[in-house]
C-alpha cells in the first residue's frame, strides 16, 4: 500500500510537503492548504503492510472518531481539526499545525520549574474539563499527546482512542487501549469511562514533568501494568507546592480523587505557593534527574505470591501495540516517531491493547491481596462477583431503591474502603458490601457520592463510620483489621461541603499523610 509522497496533493487541495514523523499507523506530514494559503498538518492514517482486515477497519473508525471528537471540541487547550478526507484505501485527518514542542521532549531534560508544570497542568485540565462536559473521556493524557504552542500554552491532542458518549467499542477483543504507565487501575479492572481515570493520567504526567521520572514505569510492558495495579506511587520529593497535589491525584480509588474543579482551585494555590518561593524552584538540568524508580525487592510486602500471580495473569492477556501516532507527529521539525526514546522520561511505547484485570470481590481499586490471597487470572470477559450478599446482612444495608446508607448524616470522619462506580448497577453494588462485610468490617455501609459535596459523584462509597476522632483515628481502626494500604482504607471527611475534600488521609510507611484533622 503505497504511502503520500512530497509534492503529492490530497483531495485537490493539500499538497504535501515534508515528513515531520512516521509510526507504526501512518505519517504525519506538513502541508499547504492550497485553497486557503496556510500550513497544516496532515495524518495519513495508514496501517502496516501486513496488516489484517480487521486492523485496517479498527484503524479507520479510529480516524473517524478522533475526527468526530475534535469536532465537538472547541477550545484553545484542544488542537483543532479543520477537514477529514475519507478516500480509499485509508483517510486523512487535516488538523492545527503547531510548530511548538511536546511535553515528552520538554521532560527529556529532566524535572521542569514548579510553575512551569502548574501552567501546563491547569490548561491541559481545561481541555479535560471541555471534553469531558461534551462526554469525551479522552483515555490517553500524556506527555507526548501534549503540544506546546508558540506562546508556551499547552494543547490536548491525539483523541484517536477517546471514548465519545455516543460511540460504540473501538477496540476488537474488549481489551483496553492506552499507554501502559499513564493508564488509570481502574481502567485496566474494566470499569465504565469517568472523568476520574483521565485525571490520574494527568497526575501520572505532572508527576513525570516536576520529579523527573515516571514513577510506575518498569522495564517491560507486564511489569508495568502490574506496578499500575498495585505498586505504590513514591512520595513526591522534588515537587514543593505540587506535592499535595500529587497526592490527591494518585490514590487508586478514583472516587477518592479530587474533581475537576477542586484540582484547579488546588493548582491555582500551587501556583501561588510556587511564585511566593521562586528559590525553591528545580534547576531544569539533566543532572537534577532522579534515577528511576526500581520495582520493589523480593519480599516486599505485595510482591510475593500474589505479585506472581497478577503477573503471569497479565503475561497471559492480550498484549497488543495498537498503534496510533504520537502527538509529536504534529510538530513542525518533529522526529521519527519509531526512534527509541529515552524510557525513563518519556510516555513511549504507545498505545497498548490489553485485556481488563478483573478485581476480586470486595478488594478495592488497585489493593494488594491479603495474605493467602491471590489475585484472579484475567479471562475474556471481566469476572463477575459470585457471591451474594449475606441474609443477616445489618438492616440500614443497601436496596434497589434508596442506594442505601442515604439516610446518613454529612459531618463526620470515616475509614472509606472501596468505590463502585454507579454504572455497575445495585447487585454489584450489594455484592461489593457483603465481600467487605464478610472480611471482618460487619459495620460497613454504602452511600452514594452523589448525596455529598466532599465526595466525587458517581460512585456508590462503601465505609466504617465509626465514630472517629479524625482521620488518624479512622486509619488505626483499619489497621487494627488488617487494612494498612492506601488501596484498602482511607480516612474521608464527609460533609455537604465541597472544600472538605481536601480532608484525605492516607496511611503510609513513615504514619498517616494528607489532611487527617479539620483546620
């Protein structure tokens, strides 16, 4: 299948004029709107020469949805697309030429100036924001997909993987697209689109661009996968106003994390912390870097047996590169986009298929099974909870009709355990609270987000209310039941208050981190 050619033009009007990158999927080109008299960039969306029928039409529709997606989209945090040129044997995409830099290349020479990051962070959060109002997960937020204008703005692009409201399935087996060490857990147990899994990327790539490192990278894809589902995030350490920021973002229940709008009103006071104390400021050198972070040693606590078994669960999934190109392709200038980079730095390798982790009943997002406990082989569908909810199960529990625990009262602490997003329906839901109540929390009860302003919407919260002093206090009565990760309980503030989200505490092996008393 031969590819575009300098000189050739497409559609009588976009006349081809310089490589700026290739990849597996194509090329991007830049180009000259012959009938408007302005560059553009073009993607060739060109599959492999070997390529099955069923790539090539997955390739396609991939092409068509990312056109579709960036034309719901208007916003100047979002690359714009101007044209698609559906011809045969494969389309092209004719988009915003930016002449300015990715975000990869930006991290390459090692951790960036606090206000640097913040900048980048609040716009590429302003581009989640409009697409996720317009019911556009984007589903693949990392440095590569990020472009930097000549002004220094930064620019969402790449939404060839997004999920759109109206849209079907893109992938062929069920599995889930994305690059590995940017993908939310949840995302890789299966569970429905929010808004909550792009913003984890978006953590993932601010941490990556102030510390200098990609925190849950390892040195091959199933490793990868597996330190995303149960390897904690390393304490932040060179991010200063950041650090809390971090924080919040990176905890593995994706309803414990902040919303949309409390993350910018928290990077706003960062970026106010940050110009306060400029002395504090990371020299952007490569000598500042950080060495990467190792996998935790044999015999580390969640490294054992289930550690094993998760990883020959993912070594036995599907593991396909589904391509696309990277963000990079857009740029004026750009290099080839099959040039091995730097992997301690940068989002590469790309878009990966694999099949969802099922989780087992009762564990929350990302939690490191108990001793004696094994973490579920992955099958072609998502395992389904089996067991069902206890007959003596206490009478304030769950029902079809009230989402149970509605009648609680907003202002106290709680140790919260597990989240279930709403989508997964009232028997999971019920499920869930009976796995829980079963291993050794009876008091468990089930809220729903939605009923309080100090929680994310759209999940069902399943906690021990207690009665706690504080959040330390919540902590120590998940301890004393064998909970001692941030993935297994957390101590939430719970109030009709949006501003008491920040009231998170998180255990950890130096005590208890995060906001855990009321100011």
């Amino acid at each position: 299948m031969p590819g575009g050619e300098p000189g050739q033009v497409i559609d009588a009007r976009f006349e081809l004029r310089e490589r700026l990158g290739r990849g597996g999927m194509g090329t991007v080109w830049r180009a000259m709107d012959l009938a408007l008299h302005r560059e553009v960039a073009i993607k060739e969306v060109r599959p492999p020469e070997d390529a099955a029928p069923a790539t090539e039409a997955m390739l396609r529709e991939r092409a068509l949805r990312e056109a579709r997606a960036l034309a719901r989209l208007n916003h100047p945090n979002v690359v714009r697309i101007y044209h698609i040129v559906d011809l045969q044997p494969h389309p092209w995409l004719v988009m915003e030429l930016l002449p300015g830099d990715t975000l990869a290349s930006r991290a390459a020479g090692g951790p960036l100036p606090w206000g640097e990051v913040i900048r980048y962070g609040r716009d590429v959060l302003a581009a989640l924001r409009a697409a996720h109002e317009a019911g556009i997960h984007h589903r693949d937020v990392k440095p590569a997909n990020v472009l930097l204008r000549q002004d220094g703005s930064a620019v969402l692009t790449d939404f060839g993987i997004a999920a759109v409201a109206d849209g079907g399935s893109l992938t062929m087996t069920g599995g889930i697209v994305g690059s590995p060490e940017f993908i939310a857990p949840e995302r890789l147990r299966g569970a429905p689109d929010h808004p909550a899994a792009d913003l984890w990327s978006l953590g993932i790539t601010l941490y990556l661009l102030a510390e200098g490192v990609s925190p849950l990278r390892r040195a091959s894809t199933v490793n990868t996968l597996a330190a995303v589902l149960e390897d904690p995030v390393p304490p932040p350490v060179r991010s200063g106003p950041l650090g809390d920021v971090l924080s919040a973002l990176l905890v593995r229940d994706p309803a414990a994390r902040p919303t949309a709008a409390h993350l910018d009103a928290m990077l706003a006071m960062a970026a106010q912390q940050a110009a306060a104390a400029p002395a504090w400021q990371p020299a952007a050198t490569p000598e500042t870097r950080p060495t990467r972070v190792s996998p935790p040693p044999p015999g580390t606590p969640g490294t054992g047996r289930s550690r094993t078994a998760l990883v020959a669960g993912l070594t036995a999934g599907t593991v396909l590169l589904a391509g696309g190109l990277a963000a990079a392709l857009l740029l004026g200038g750009g290099s080839d986009a099959t040039a091995d980079p730097d992997p301690t730095v940068t989002g590469e390798p790309t878009d990966r298929e694999v099949d969802p982790v099922p989780p087992s009943p009762g564990t929350p997002e990302g939690a490191t099974p108990s001793p004696g406990q094994t973490t579920a082989e992955p099958t072609e569908e998502p395992v389904e909870p089996t067991e069902e909810p206890t007959t003596d199960a206490p009478e304030d529990g769950p029902d079809d009709d009230d989402g149970g625990g509605a009648g609680a009262d907003a202002g106290f602490w709680m140790a919260q355990l597990f989240s279930e997003p709403v989508e997964s329906g009232p028997d999971v839901r019920d499920q869930r609270l009976a796995a829980v109540r079963a291993e050794g929390m009876p008091e468990a009860e089930v809220v729903l987000s939605d009923d309080f302003a100090s929680l994310n919407p759209g999940y069902w919260v399943i906690y021990a209310p207690g009665p706690f002093a504080d959040g330390r206090d919540a902590l120590a009565f998940c301890a004393d039941r064998g909970r001692t990760t941030s993935n297994q309980c957390m101590g939430r503030y719970l109030s009709d208050d949006p501003a008491d989200g920040v009231y998170i505490c998180q255990p950890g092996d130096d005590g208890p981190s995060g906001r855990c008393e009321r100011e």
